[in-house]
C-alpha cells in the first residue's frame, strides 16, 4: 500500500477538524453559496425600479462588484468562476444599464461580448437559444431586458399567468411552460408582459385575480424560494403593474435589503443549511462519528426542519424536508432523501417513516423520483431524475434498516420493508432504464462547465452507484458497468473530472472514492480507491482542496458553488477508504 495508516489518519483528523470548524453557531452548518452576476444584477433592476433613495449605495455597491466580476472578454458568467454565458451577461448589461452608476468602459466591452457571441447581438434568439422550451428563466430575463430599453417587448414570450388562477391540483396536467417552483414568477412576470404588450380583455381580466394569489405564496422573509433572482423578478414585475408600495413588492424589497452581501453582491439562494449540515454529519459518521457534542443537537436540529403542514406554495403533504431552515424553503425530495437518511442513523425512525411516506406520494409514473412535485411536466427540473431516485432509493435502505432493529414492532418493521421493496424495485427499473450506454447516468442538480454538454456523469454514476450498493445491489449488471464507467473515468493522475479525460477536482474525485469504496471487493475498484485516495490526501496535505468548484447547478443551470461541498465529501471519502484500504 503506498498510504500509510498515519498519514491517512493524521489527513482525516485535519479534514475533520476544518469541517467542524466551519459549523454555524448552532447545531448545523450553513456553508457559503457563491456570489452570482445573475442574482446580483436582477437585484439591481429590481431596486433600480423601486427607485427609492434609501437603496441607492445599495445599488452603487452592486454596480461595483458587478463591474469588478466582469470577466476578461467582456462577458459575465454565473458565478465569478463560471465563462461567460449570454443570460448572465444580459441581464449584466440590464442591470448597469438602469443603474444611474458610470460604467461606459464596462458596457462597452459587454457590448463586444454579446455581438461575438450571442449571434451578432441579437440576445433574445441567444436567449431562447439558452432555454428552450423552458420560459421559467427566458421570459423574466427578456423582460428585464426590456426594462432596460435593450430588447423590444412582442420580442418577450408572454406567460400564461391566468392558468395559475386555475385549481392548484390542475396545474400538472395544464403543461404550463415554467417549472413547478417558479410559480411566483408565472404570475407576477406573466403580468408585467401582458400590462406591457396589451392582450385580449378577457386576459386582462384574470390579472388581478392572478396577483391576488401572490401574498398566500410569499413567505415571512419576503423572498420566494429564499432565492434573489425569483424574488428580483417578482419584485421588478410587481412594482410595474402595481407600484413599489403594494405589499409583495415591498417584502421582496427588504429581502433583497437584508439578504445583501457587504461587498455589494447577493448569492443565487440565501443558504443550503439542510442540505449542507445532512451531507456534513454523513461525512463525519463514515470517518469516525460524529462527536457527541454535536450529535444529539444536530438531530433535533434536523428533526425541526421537518415540516408539518400543508405547504402553501407547492400544496405539498406534510413529513418532507426542504434545502434551508429559512421560511422560503418547500419540501424537495433529495433534501428529505438526505435528512431521512440521518434520522434513521440517530433513532428517530417516526421522522423517518414520516419521510418516507411524502417520497411515496411523489413517485412519478415512470417509477422515478422529480425534485418537487409529482407529475407536473416534462421540463427538466420537474422530470425524475437518476441523482434524486438514487438518493430517495438510499432513503428506504436506511429507514428499513434502522425499522429492523425495533423488535417491539417487528409486524410494522416487516411491512414497511415490504413496501419500501416494492418501491425500490421500481427505483431500480427507473434507473436502469435511464443508464446511459457507457455505463454512467447524468444527474440533474449537478453539472460540470468544462464538459462539452455541461453535464456530469462522473457524479450521477457515483450517486446511483451509492443507491445500488447502500440497497445490497453491488453485483447488479447496471451497477457493475456503472463501476467500469468510473474506472475508465479515472484520471492518470488517480483523480476525476466530469466526464473522462476532464481535469480531476476535489469534488468528483471524493464522490467517486466514495462510491467505490462501496464496491471494494473488486481488486480494479480497490486500485482505484486508493490513486483516488492518495490523491486527495496531496491536495488536503498541500492545502489545495478548499477552493470549491461550480459544479452546482441552480434552477435553469444557474451554476454555483459552495464552500462545504470540498470539505465534507473529502471527509466521508476518505473515512470509507480507510474502512476498506487499511
């Protein structure tokens, strides 16, 4: 073995250290989202729109950092490490262009940026090109645009905000033409569009009806999802049709206020604490446990974040888990995935049954599982997906699994596995129906930019090779060529990219370690545990294994990164390669 048990030790301890290090004051963390253009610049149209004095250094602020985040071609990417893309660099140009700030020089470039690049200048065909079909992103960008005088309004594809009107349980089977979560926007953009290019009287009718469901959706903090961009656009639409004082408008205002960095920037969402603190204590379990001082906290902490009610925006059952304690958080289903997983680990098997019956209710047709709600469209982020259904499948193998050891209610335990069987076993179908031919899947929430199709299927092989193994699959035909897949991913160097032949990152590498560790009985996958191993021991050992890459991806392939995403999956890999190497 070329590691020796000190050194792995010795790195665990220090990575150890510096993720518990970073825990928020309470029991959890709350990592730190990047800084983005998109969400920064549709903050300013937003309070360029409002017009209010008090926001004006608030606006300065952001035109700075904006201007400093201008990459070197003249473009703006996602996040400050993302290449420029169009949407960012319009709504960019958008939002300097409102902003009573001097910026020539800056505009200038952008300018050169978006002939070279967006087919000579004409951003809403670049735009479109971008989206698609999907009008969740392509519609508020364009009419940003438009308030800036840079696109003409019939070139803004209008949304049609009346369907939202329509009964709640309808809206899966009307095809509306944005994703389940951007109703907020559906509404208040699908207004601004239609007060700006006129329309039947009929529809015109419905506006105000359809604005009036706006309070109901927005929670006590004002922001929609906790997110900038959604609240930006609602906010910017809303203060059009309706004045800066009406009500939504002034909550999405003091979100946007309060949510603001000191440098002057915003992130795409407020935090992933859930999410975040449900990856960290994963990590610390396999690479040690968690300290006691923590555990018992963190579970209530978690147990907490439960939510027991009706969601009022997504009309979600009660017993799902959202991404954040803030209260613009709704239930998604790789964040209850993530928390039943720990709940099962601490005890609290009734907040994990709870769990795992809302991701019953959420099962698609085709056996597998979306983000939010069941059966809403085909559009990409309400479609099922390899990453989530692998998560939810590790869900039930948990809550099972820790239901068995309660002898007390042994006839219970039995006929939840039964259940929880026959739903993996449609898991399974789902996701061997959906491997690709190489071996590999393609997640949905996690991309890589420096892959030709931006997709990642390094990281979906790893999460779903997890699910086969967590589930007793590990000599499963799929899972067997999903390992080959990942072994001939591997990077000569002993790390993972994206795709093959993509420069290793701490992140695909410490996902990869961590699913092959799970299949360690093979000799090729032993091997290969151990370069991957080996070469995140150098990066903790060098210091170079903090910086994080933006391979998240936000609604509508926004891309992010996150600072706890490299610290905690290095933790949980190199925990499981000590449990097989040594």
């Amino acid at each position: 073995m070329s590691i020796s048990r000190d050194r792995l030790d010795a790195v665990i301890k220090q990575a150890r250290e510096t993720l518990l290090s970073e825990r928020a004051a309470g029991p959890y963390w709350e990592g730190h989202l990047s800084s983005s253009a998109v969400a920064t610049a549709t903050s300013v149209v937003a309070l360029t729109r409002a017009n209010l004095d008090q926001d004006r250094p608030l606006v300065r602020r952001a035109v700075m950092w904006l201007v400093a985040d201008q990459n070197e071609d003249g473009g703006w990417g996602d996040s400050p490490e993302s290449p420029s893309n169009v949407a960012a660099t319009a709504l960019t140009v958008a939002a300097l262009t409102l902003a009573d700030v001097p910026c020539a020089d800056t505009l200038e470039a952008a300018s050169g940026w978006i002939v070279s690049n967006a087919g000579g200048g004409d951003v809403v065909a670049a735009v479109r090109a971008r989206y698609g079909d999907d009008c969740t992103f392509q519609a508020p960008i364009l009419a940003a645009c438009a308030l800036a005088g840079l696109v003409e309004w019939q070139d803004v594809p209008g949304l049609p905000l009346e369907l939202a009107a329509m009964p709640r349980g309808w809206h899966a089977l009307l095809r509306l033409q944005v994703v389940s979560y951007a109703l907020p926007a559906l509404i208040a953009v699908g207004a601004l569009i239609l007060t700006k290019r006129g329309g039947p009287p009929l529809r015109r009718m419905m506006l105000s009806r359809a604005l009036r469901m706006l309070p109901a959706l927005q929670p006590p903090s004002g922001g929609f999802l906790e997110a900038a961009p959604l609240t930006a656009f609602v906010a910017m639409s809303v203060i059009e049709v309706s004045g800066r004082d009406d009500p939504v408008a002034a909550r999405c205002l003091q979100f946007l206020r309060a949510t603001a960095r000191e440098d002057g920037s915003w992130p795409i969402d407020t935090n992933l604490s859930v999410w975040v603190t449900t990856n960290a204590l994963s990590a610390l379990r396999h690479s040690g446990g968690i300290p006691a001082e923590i555990a018992d906290g963190a579970a209530d902490w978690l147990l907490g974040r439960q939510l027991a009610h009706v969601h009022p925006y997504t009309n979600a059952a009660p017993g799902g888990w959202p991404w954040t304690h803030l209260p613009g958080g709704v239930s998604d289903a790789d964040d209850t995935a993530g928390a039943i997983v720990e709940m099962a680990a601490a005890g609290e098997i009734g907040a994990a049954r709870a769990g795992i019956g809302w991701l019953i209710g959420l099962q698609n047709s085709d056996s597998g599982w979306p983000t939010f709600c069941r059966g809403w469209g085909k559009l990409p982020f309400d479609s099922s997906s390899p990453d989530i259904t692998a998560h939810v499948l590790r869900a039930t193998a948990a809550t099972g699994a820790a239901a068995r050891g309660e002898s007390a209610e042994g006839a219970m335990a039995r006929l939840l596995e039964a259940n929880l069987a026959a739903m993996r076993g449609r898991g399974f179908g789902y996701l061997a129906a959906n491997q690709r031919s190489d071996g590999s899947w393609v997640p949905l929430w996690f991309g890589d930019q420096r892959v030709a199709s931006e997709a990642n299927p390094v990281l979906g092989a790893a999460r779903v090779l997890a699910a086969y193994a967590d589930c007793d699959r590990v000599n499963d035909a799929h899972a067997q060529a999903g390992v080959q897949y990942l072994l001939r991913a591997q990077n000569g160097d002993g790390g993972w990219g994206g795709a093959a032949g993509v420069a290793s990152t701490v992140e695909q590498t410490a996902l990869a370690v961590s699913a092959l560790s799970r299949f360690a009985g093979d000799a090729e996958a032993l091997s290969a545990v151990e370069r991957g191993a080996l070469w995140l021991i150098e990066r903790v050992e060098s210091g170079d294994w903090l910086e994080p890459e933006p391979i998240g991806l936000y609604f509508a392939s926004l891309w992010y990164t996150e600072a706890l995403y490299p610290v905690a999956w290095t933790v949980e890999a190199l925990g499981r390669a000590r449990e097989v190497l040594m």
